[in-house]
C-alpha cells in the first residue's frame, strides 16, 4: 500500500480515517489528501469537527471508515 502525505503539511502516514473524510468531504476522486489538523483549517472548522463528522459517517454506516 502507497503511504499517502498530508499535501499541506507533509505528515506522512495518514490513515483510513483520514483518507475517507477527505474522499467524503473533498470528492471521491480527489488525489491529494490533508491530515486532520490541515483539513479542518482548509475547511474552516475544529478538528473536533472534522472528528464528529468520521464518527456520524460511519454510525451511517459508511464503508469509507474503520
């Protein structure tokens, strides 16, 4: 498996979860991905947004998280 990079801060290593609400929030066919922290500032929110919404998506059941 490639190890994906954080495009914003270089963090190397980011997991399912971080993939998946970059896919789910960005668009499926996006090709760079932002770490957690990186992400809620692009978006503007608290990473404790970002982390409620991972959890809400997979109580929906979504097959993008663990």
């Amino acid at each position: 498996m490639n190890t994906i990079t954080c495009v914003s801060c270089g963090k190397t290593g980011l997991v399912r979860n971080e993939i998946g609400i970059n896919k789910k929030l960005l668009g499926e066919d996006i090709e760079k991905f932002y770490c957690i922290d990186c992400l809620a500032e692009y978006l503007e929110v608290t990473p404790q947004d970002i982390l409620d919404k991972i959890e809400e998506f997979k109580e929906d059941g979504c097959k993008l998280f663990e």
